[in-house]
C-alpha cells in the first residue's frame, strides 16, 4: 500500500489544505521569479549571471510548482471520494425518510379514520342510553337490534385497531402503534361493558 493515502477525513482534509498552501507558495515563488526576471537589466556580465541564476530558479520552482499540482489533484480527488460516499449516504436516506413519510402518513390516516368511528360509535351509544322515565319502560322495540348492530360495529373497530396496532409495529413507527392500541383497548372495554351478564345481544 503506498503511504500517504489517507484513511479518514481528517486525514483526507488537512492533505487536501497542505496541498492547496504548498500550491499557493510556490505560485506566489514562481510569479515573484517571473517578475524578477522582467525588471533585470542584461546590460553586463555580472547582470546576465545573475539572470542565469534566477532562470534556474524559477525551472526548479516551476518543478516543485508541478509536483505540487500533482499532489493537489489527488488530494482533490480523494476529497471528491469522500464527497461522492456522503452523497450515496444521503440519497440513500432521502428515500428512507420518503418511504418512511409515506408510512406513517398512511398509517396516521388509518389512526384519523379509526378515531373518527370511536367518535361515531360513541354518538350511537348516546342515542341508545333511556333517558327520563324510559328506564321504567324498557327499551324501544328496536333497541336489541340497534344494540346489536353497536356491538358488532365495535368489534369490527376493535379488530381495526389491532390490525393497526400490528402494521405500526412491523414499520416501527410506535407513536401510531401506541395510539391505536390505547383507543383499541379503550373500544375493547366499553363493548365488553355493553352486554352485561354475558348477554350476546342478538334479538331473539
């Protein structure tokens, strides 16, 4: 394995700056030889000499200059590698969360829908308590049908919220589970009040 390659993005950052500032050095060293060797006067030996040296200069900072672009490129590329793994990383979660918006959307409308048939259950057994001297007279003719039809209503309720209950559970969302078995077990007990004595509440 060739040394230098980083393995983690500390790592892969502070070679990606270091590359970056050697870059910047040595350009900065390559202009100020290029300016250098504009304002010479070649006008005598001593300065011609000197010209020759600051030629060979500016070649071998050109050299360094080179390399340093080199290592700049693939710091730049590693960096680019780690910018491509943390974009898989979130498009990846972007459908997680997508998906599991969809769940719970779908399962917080079954929750809406089973809060609105407790409510409606809840008005029919209003309907069906005596009020006034109808204790002393009994129910209504229909009163054991309606009754019935109360109770089967809430059973059917009861199994919703359990299917429910089981759906949130399997997706792991326990805020809509937690909910719908609360008002599952709430329906569980009022129909199991409704028919006191173990009646079946079917007419005879």
């Amino acid at each position: 394995m060739q040394e230098g390659q980083p393995s983690d993005p500390a790592t892969t950052e502070m070679s990606l700056l270091d590359a970056a500032r050697a870059v910047a050095d040595e350009l900065e060293s390559f202009e100020a030889h290029a300016r250098a060797l504009e304002a010479m006067q070649l006008d005598s030996e001593q300065s011609l000499s000197r010209a020759g040296q600051a030629l060979s200069a500016a070649v071998a900072c050109h050299g360094r200059l080179a390399a340093g672009l080199r290592a700049l490129g693939g710091a730049v590329a590693r960096a680019q590698t780690r910018q491509q793994s943390a974009t898989a990383v979130i498009e990846a979660n972007a459908r997680r969360v997508q998906q599991r918006s969809s769940d719970f959307a779908e399962l917080a409308a079954g929750l809406s829908e089973l809060g609105e048939e407790a409510r409606q259950i809840t008005e029919l057994l209003q309907a069906l308590t005596p009020r006034g001297d109808a204790v002393e007279k009994g129910p209504l003719p229909d009163f054991a049908q309606r009754l019935q039809a109360v109770s089967e209503r809430m059973e059917l309720s009861v199994a919703r919220a359990e299917a429910l209950v089981e759906r949130a559970t399997e997706r792991g969302i326990v805020d809509i589970a937690r909910r719908a078995k609360s008002l599952g077990e709430q329906l569980a007990t009022a129909r199991s009040q409704l028919l006191p004595k173990g009646k079946s509440g079917r007419s005879a």
